[in-house]
C-alpha cells in the first residue's frame, strides 16, 4: 500500500439496495417477473387490460406498434406469470378473451401511477426524449 492510499484510503463502495433483503441475481425469479412486467410491452398489455378483459384483436389494434408475434409473445409470458388469464370458448368463430388475475391488477395499481408521470413529465417538455 503507498503512502498516500494509506493517508486516503479509498472509501469502500456503497452497496446497491436490495429487494426484500435480496441482491436479485441474474438467474432470480424475481428478476424474471421484473423484467416482464416492466418489458415495453408487458406495461403496455397490462395497462390495456386494467378497465377489463379484451380479445386478441382489440389488444393488437389498441396497441400502437406491437406486432402480432409481440403480442402473443407477450400474452404468454405474462400468462404464465400469473398475471392474465386467457379464456378460449369452444366456438365458430374462435372467441378468446384475456384479462387481468388479481395478481395483475395489484401490479398494474402500480404501474399506473409511473404512467401518469411519464405523461405529466413528457407533456411539460422535461423529457429529452420526448420534448414537449
């Protein structure tokens, strides 16, 4: 050690904060569950669910930009998540219907409030992404 790291010990690094006392590594279920949820789609699939069930066709044509692979890619995952439920009537034409679990709304309670900030925040020109 020199003299001057002896004098000026380098200060030791702040630990990250931790999710119910975890560090979430990489392989975590919980990080899985983060990550579709907060995927670009995912918040959007939510949000488009939170005023109640739709079918396959409004989802696709209410959600500016997602492709048809995107949606039902999405629709998947967050089904197996327990997020959304998917109900398939056995009818000609085919009728599928998905909405929110309750697991899915209490998430989207949540993310609804970020909307509104994002909104707020883009539409006063804060954003450089999105200015106003």
């Amino acid at each position: 050690m020199s003299a001057s790291e002896r004098k000026n010990p380098k200060p030791e690094p702040t630990p990250l904060p931790r999710i119910g006392g975890h560090s979430l590594p990489a392989d975590c279920p919980q990080r899985a569950l983060l990550r579709d949820v907060t995927s670009k789609w995912g918040v959007l699939v939510l949000v488009a669910l939170s005023e109640g069930p739709r079918r396959w066709s409004d989802l696709r044509h209410g959600i500016d930009g997602i492709s048809e692979k995107m949606l039902a890619q999405t629709l998947r995952t967050l089904e197996a998540d327990g997020l959304l439920f998917r109900d398939a009537r056995p009818v000609v034409p085919p009728y599928v219907e998905y909405g929110l679990t309750s697991d899915g709304e209490e998430v989207t309670r949540l993310l609804l409030p970020l909307l509104d900030w994002v909104e707020v925040r883009t539409s006063q020109g804060r954003s450089s992404v999105f200015p106003g």
